[in-house]
C-alpha cells in the first residue's frame, strides 16, 4: 500500500480515522504479516486522501490463552469522507474482517486472521453498544501505542492529558513491540 510519511504537524489528526490492525493466524490471503500487509492496502479504499501506515510490528499476545501465537500489529490513519460516519467505517472494517477470512469467537482475546479496529477518529467520542470512541483501551495497549506513535508522536488524543509517545513511554509492562517491516519499507 502507497502511504504517506508520518506527519509533522498534528493538527491533521482532527480529522483521521485510526484503526489498529492485528492478527497472528494464517488465512484466506496469506501468512499474518501478508495479512495486515494486504488490509493496509485495502484501507486505502476507506480514505480520501493517501492514508498514514505504521510499520509492521510483532508483539505478544495480550490477555489471550497460554501458547496464542504473536501478533503482527500496525495502524492507519485514514481520511474517510465527510458523510462517512463511525458507524459506517465500522462496518466496512467489519466486512473486511470476513473477507480476510475472520470468524468471531465467542470469547474475547482469541486468536484470529485479521481484526481492524476503529481506535480513535479525531476529536469525536461516542459510546454506543456498537462502537466507543475513543477505545477503553487503546491507552493501555503497546500493540496500539507503538504504531500509532510512529504516525503522531506529538498527538494529545481526546481524554488523555498526554501525547502518544508519552502514553506508550509510560506504559508499565510494555512488552517491547519489534518492528518487523518499516513502513517505508512497504509500498
């Protein structure tokens, strides 16, 4: 997937749409590093303009059973349009999901081929059965943390007091997330 450097300025975040993407099985289009690969490049569908990708990250599973495999995580900031909203995304990330081979678990933390997850969208919060915005969780979660602050270090996401380096400096039981493929590695 073509993608655009990390941003120097954060203002542009106002607008972006995060998803963090996971897995760590093999499915429908590959092994989990082709995986996220090719979900990065189908997000490009998603955005108006050329969206921001992290690196490929392998990191621990989190909460998950004893021997659940690693993951390799990155994350997007996407530029959906205007009449686009939380939902809708959702529900495209959802269908991509499916695609890629995703069957949901009826326990959480499984192992699994592909999970896109909206993270953050600008400014908004919403709180629904649905979707909560921001996540509960993406300041608790180095798999979230590294990626995104790859793409905006100096970002104060809404409800935190702090920037995304900061949170991800701060974690206490980081798991220390590896890169596995820079993001200007990948086009």
């Amino acid at each position: 997937m073509s993608c655009q450097p990390p941003a120097a300025a954060n203002a542009e975040f106002d607008d972006a749409a995060i998803v963090a993407i996971g897995s760590n099985l093999p499915g429908r289009r590959g092994s989990p590093e082709q995986m996220v690969r090719r979900a990065l490049a189908e997000l490009r569908r998603l955005s108006t303009s050329k969206p921001l990708c992290s690196s490929l990250y392998l990191t621990m599973p989190r909460d998950c059973a004893p021997g659940a495999p690693e993951f390799v995580n990155a994350a997007a900031a996407l530029w959906p349009a205007p009449e686009m909203s939380p939902i809708i995304l959702l529900r495209h990330l959802l269908r991509i999901e499916v695609e890629f081979g995703r069957q949901r678990a009826a326990a959480r933390n499984t192992p699994r081929t592909l999970d896109l997850d909206l993270i953050l969208w600008g400014a908004r919060t919403m709180h629904t059965s649905e979707l909560q915005l921001p996540h509960p969780r993406f300041a608790k979660r180095e798999f979230v943390l590294a990626p995104l602050a790859e793409l905006a270090p100096n970002w104060v996401p809404p409800g935190q007091s702090r920037t995304v380096a900061k949170l991800l400096e701060n974690l206490p039981d980081k798991e220390h997330a590896r890169i596995i493929q820079s993001g200007r590695d990948r086009d």
